[in-house]
C-alpha cells in the first residue's frame, strides 16, 4: 500500500486566511509536478482526501484534473493544519487502498514522520508548496509491544526541483 502526501499549491499571502486561493504560480508548478509524475504509477489511487481549506481543495481537485485520475475525491477534515495526525495515521492503517492526501506542512510532516517513525513529535518531512512525498508498507513491525504497518519513504518532490 502506498500514501502520497500532497502540500497545497502556492497560495496568497494573507497566512491565516483558510479561504486563501492558488496564486498563478502555484497553479503553474501544480502542472509541473503533474507532468514529472505521469512518469510515475498514480493509477492506483484509490481515493483524494483533502482539507477543507480553499487551497488544498484547488490543490486536490485540480491534481485530479490534470492527472485524469479516477478516484473518489474527499474532504477531510482530519486534514486540517490543527487536526491530530495520529487519528489520521489510525485510518490509514486500516485502509488497504492506496491514498492521496492533500493537506499543509506542520500535519503532513507530522503525520508522516509518525509513520516512519512512531515518534508523535518528529517533523522528518518538509514539504514546500506544491511539494510531494510517497510513502509505502514494507511489511509489519512489532515497536514496543505495538505490532503495526513498516513503512518507508520512497520519494519527496519540491517543485523547484523540476525547474
């Protein structure tokens, strides 16, 4: 099983702003990653969940878009920047389908860092706008008496990198 960890595309400034919207520039890198990743097995993404916010919203469903993905698209709100991520992890765990999740830095870095590692206050990721990450299961592993998911970061893309 796989999990991408999609931030949301560049957007306006105004930080505090959950109605904040894509800027052209994120919308341009959103398409470049898009066509980098077409090189890549996206088709078994089974379902997009994003955040409420207006920008992971544009993020997701122009992702989609662009990718001609047939997935079910989902808004969560366990994807929110003050969301616990450990309930999210819990999810994920008990998914056998593989995801994308479209969300911020502080949850996605968290969320997956906790993965890889079982540490709840690690942040190992940093995704920038429009940056992306694929993590997978490598088997099960037994951590302090807790038997769960292995999983191991195959790739992170930050969109300056396709330039």
């Amino acid at each position: 099983m796989r999990i991408f960890l999609l931030r949301s595309a560049e957007a306006n400034q105004n930080k505090k702003d959950p109605r904040r919207k894509l800027t052209s520039n994120g919308i341009e890198s959103l398409s470049t990653l898009v066509d980098f990743l077409k090189k890549k097995t996206l088709g078994d993404i089974k379902e997009i969940r994003y955040s409420p916010y207006v920008r992971t919203t544009q993020t997701a469903k122009r992702f989609k878009k662009l990718t001609g993905i047939k997935a079910k698209t989902r808004e969560a709100p366990l994807l929110e920047p003050t969301a616990d991520f450990r309930i999210l992890a819990d999810f994920i765990e008990s998914s056998t389908e593989t995801l994308l999740l479209v969300g911020h830095q502080a949850n996605l870095a968290h969320l997956g860092s906790y993965l890889l590692t079982r540490e709840s206050d690690l942040a190992l990721l940093d995704l920038k706008p429009g940056g992306m990450a694929c993590l997978q299961t490598s088997g099960t592993k037994e951590e302090n008496g807790v038997c769960g998911l292995a999983w191991q970061l195959s790739w992170q893309i930050r969109p300056r990198m396709l330039k």
